[in-house]
C-alpha cells in the first residue's frame, strides 16, 4: 500500500477543506478526496500529501549525454529516475505512460527513502543524480531530500524539467541543483496553450532565474512540423536565447516522432532541424547540438572549431579541453569537464 507523504509548503488551505497548491503555475484548487491535474498530490481530510515521494516508476543509469547534457561532465554515467504524473498535459509526450499515469497506482511499486537512491549512485560509483523522465517538480519534496543527501556524499544534482514552476520553490530548488536541461517547447504562447495546454512565460521565467543563479543550464527545443519549426520561430527563440542566457548556453534542436495524441503529425524532416542548428549559428550562439537523428553531436571550440568533445553512439571522449580551455586557442570553454 502507498505510503503518503505530508506535504508541508507551496499549497493554501481554503475555504471547506479546499486546498490550493502553489507548487507550479497551474495553481489547483483541489477539494478533498480529489488530486491535482498532476494527479499525485492530493487533499485527504484538509491535508495535502505527496503520492509519489519514494515511489520511483523508473530507475536506470544513463549516459549523461541523454539528458541531453553536454557540456556538464561529458561523457559520465549518470543515476536517473522518475515517477509519475506530469503538471503539463502534451499532445506528443514520449513519457505517456508513466506521465499520464494516476499516482494511486504507485501501489505496484517498491518504495526507496532518499538515502537508498543515494546509495544506488555511491554503490556504482557515480556521482551524477537526475531526476527525469517525468516532470521533476511534481516530486518536489522527494528531491530535495535526495539532494540534501546527495550533497553531503559530493554527489551533483540534475533536473530534466519542463521549467513549469512557481518562483518560490525554485528559489529552494536553486540550492541543491547543479545544473539543468530545461524544455523550451516553444517560443510563442499560442503554441504553449495548444501543445501543452499551459503558459510559456513561466517557462522563460524559470530559464532565466537558473541562469542568473548561476546553475548550469542547457535548452532542449522540440521541431514539431507544422507547429514550432517554422523559420521565424526558430530565430524568435534563438534571439530570445542570446538575449536574455547568452550565446554561451547549450542549445539542443531535437527531431519530433509522432506519439500519443500526435500520431498523426509526420516525423520532423531531418534537413529541418539541420538548418534550425544553422540559424542558430548565424544569429550568434556558440553551441548548437542536433538529437534524434542517429548520431551525438561533437563539440567544437566557437572561436577556432577545434574538436574539443568527440561523441560516438555514447562513447565520448574528451580531446581538446584541458582545465576548461581549448587547446589550441586557450579559449575558455563553458561548463564542466
């Protein structure tokens, strides 16, 4: 039987033992015996629990150029996992199943404290943490208890998100995690609102906030044809990008394949996302990658194009950095290597 956890901030009790929860933007009012639209926190007799704290749906470990990050320790295996439930509701998510999942069914699986999932990392001799596959938000609580721990054995803490969260708990989050791949899905609200059903400005708030705080960020955008991957948006968010993060954040132009509710939107032509890497170049960032076409992207210093990261199919190998510059042209190279 699943064990609920009490959840103690972020939320409003209101009026009839209504509750209110200030975790992400969304902001459900829940009324008891009912979940949010997460579906895994939940008003039981006035208090708000947690139905997922413990309850990993998934544990492996992963290459970290999957998450995808490529300029946070390339190369490194990193412990990754997730629960269910998601607070955004994408017509094409890959994650489905477990992201659409009701968090009542977390009966099926085996509870880990946040000491085991350290453990697991310490037993295998990693020192990477990420909370993915699902939206890492909706198990708020269970991060930063793993974090904490995490920390205190110098092991790093990141997050897979989709950037949907209020500022507070992201100010909390900010002190016990060490970088982030954040989705950007889109660069228009009207895309937000359709795809996703939720707004983008707190997306972009989220981005810049990380950045400014000084966590190592890179972007992941989504090129769904007909939707995103026309040549005005591309620019509008690589501009974006430059304006307010820099030219010096990682930028990850990713193929769309047709899943759950968008089976019927054809794969992203390969020539699309080439030519969004491309328009990102022009417009002035440093570092562009491609994924889902088959292959990892290498990084090359931005000033002299020396090879400085060679990756083939996860075997990388770091051979133009030495002590964060480039080799050739002394350079600094941003990130962690």
């Amino acid at each position: 039987m699943v064990e609920a956890h009490l959840i103690k901030k972020y939320y409003q009790t209101l009026e009839n033992n209504n509750i209110r929860c200030d975790l992400c933007p969304n902001k459900c009012v829940i009324l008891e015996g009912k979940s949010g639209l997460c579906k895994t926190r939940i008003n039981i007799n006035g208090k708000f629990y947690s139905m997922v704290y413990g309850y990993p749906c998934s544990i492996h470990v992963d290459p970290i150029e999957k998450k995808p990050l490529y300029h946070f320790y390339p190369g490194s295996e990193i412990l990754s996992f997730g629960t269910f439930g998601c607070n955004l509701f994408c017509r094409g998510c890959q994650n489905f199943d477990i992201t659409r999942r009701d968090a009542k069914e977390t009966s099926e699986l085996k509870y880990y404290h946040p000491e085991e999932i350290v453990d697991l990392a310490l037993e295998n001799n990693i020192k990477l943490i990420a909370y993915t596959y699902n939206e890492p938000t909706i198990f708020f609580e269970y991060i930063i208890d793993i974090a904490k721990l995490a920390r205190k054995k110098g092991i790093k803490n990141i997050i897979v998100s989709n950037g949907y969260i209020n500022p507070e708990p992201l100010k909390e989050l900010i002190k016990y995690i060490d970088a982030a791949n954040i989705d950007l899905k889109g660069i228009t609200e009207e895309f937000y609102k359709g795809y996703s059903k939720t707004k983008m400005q707190p997306v972009l708030n989220t981005i810049k906030t990380l950045y400014e705080s000084g966590v190592w960020i890179e972007l992941t955008n989504l090129l769904i044809p007909k939707l995103n991957d026309n040549t005005e948006d591309i620019k509008k968010l690589c501009k974006w990008v430059k304006d307010n993060v820099g030219v010096n954040v990682p930028l990850h132009f990713s193929k769309f394949y047709p899943y759950y509710h968008a089976k019927d939107i054809t794969p992203t032509p390969s020539k699309v996302v080439e030519n969004a890497k491309k328009i990102a170049l022009e417009i002035g960032l440093n570092y562009v990658y491609i994924g889902n076409l088959g292959f990892l992207d290498n990084t090359c210093c931005s000033k002299c194009n020396t090879l400085l990261v060679d990756r083939e199919n996860y075997h990388v190998k770091i051979v133009g950095i030495e002590k964060s510059k480039c080799t050739k042209c002394g350079v600094k190279i941003p990130g962690e290597f």
